[in-house]
C-alpha cells in the first residue's frame, strides 16, 4: 500500500515537472535576441555579414506591439537568414541612410546596402514567410 502511494505521487511530481518544463506556449520576447540588437547608428549597414535583416521597433509604439508576436516567432525560428534588432527610441536611433522614418520596419541589407524596406505592418506580415 505505502509503496502504491510513493510511485503514485512520484508519478504526479515527475508529471508536474514536466508540464511545468514545456515552454510551448512562452512568448517570445526581445530578450529571447540577446547579441542580436545593434545599438551603434553606424553598425546597421556595417554588420560582418553579407546578407542581413535590421528589424526597427519602438518599445511603445502601437503597431511593433500588434506585429510583435508574429515577428518575433519569425525571427526566433529562422535557420538561415540573420537578424538584427534596433530599439528605435526617436529618430536619430535610424541610420539616416536607411531612408526609415517609421517603426515597425524591416530592412534588408546586402553588401552594406539596403536592398528592401518592409515599412508598417501590413508590408512586414507580407514578407515574414520569406525569412527562412
């Protein structure tokens, strides 16, 4: 009897533990980007990469809080393509040579160069099948 009692509860606790464990539901948040986020205006078009994406939000602007989830989760599972993120705070956080004026944006910058520009949400929900 007593030893049906110990595997029983041993059985909940390890059962516990694992749902506890599984983080399918965890939304993915900036902080899941560490390493990722440029902070010098003149790195956005000088990372050590051919080929890139330069992800702008701002904290407390209404649309990167709508687009935020689906951006995010593209970014987070990408395999291939490499992403940065800029924390846009005002508009001097903008690399003047982007030509972004406004935030949700993405860039995507070949060989030092912006090659195309995903302004607003509607223009970065259309391409987020393409980041791979």
């Amino acid at each position: 009897m007593i030893l049906k009692v110990i595997v029983k509860t041993l059985f909940i606790f390890i059962f516990t533990i694992f749902l506890l464990g599984c983080d399918e539901d965890k939304e993915i948040d900036y902080s899941d980007f560490e390493g990722q986020f440029i902070t010098e205006v003149s790195d956005q078009l000088n990372m050590p990469y051919e080929d890139y994406y330069v992800y702008y939000y701002g904290v407390y602007c209404g649309a990167c809080i709508t687009v935020k989830p689906e951006v995010l989760d593209a970014f987070f599972y990408a395999k291939n393509d490499i992403i940065y993120l800029v924390e846009v705070e005002d508009i001097s956080s903008i690399n003047s040579e982007t030509n972004i004026k406004n935030t949700p944006a993405i860039i995507r910058v070949i060989a030092g160069e912006v090659e195309e520009a995903y302004i607003g949400v509607s223009e970065i929900r259309g391409m987020l099948d393409d980041i791979d």
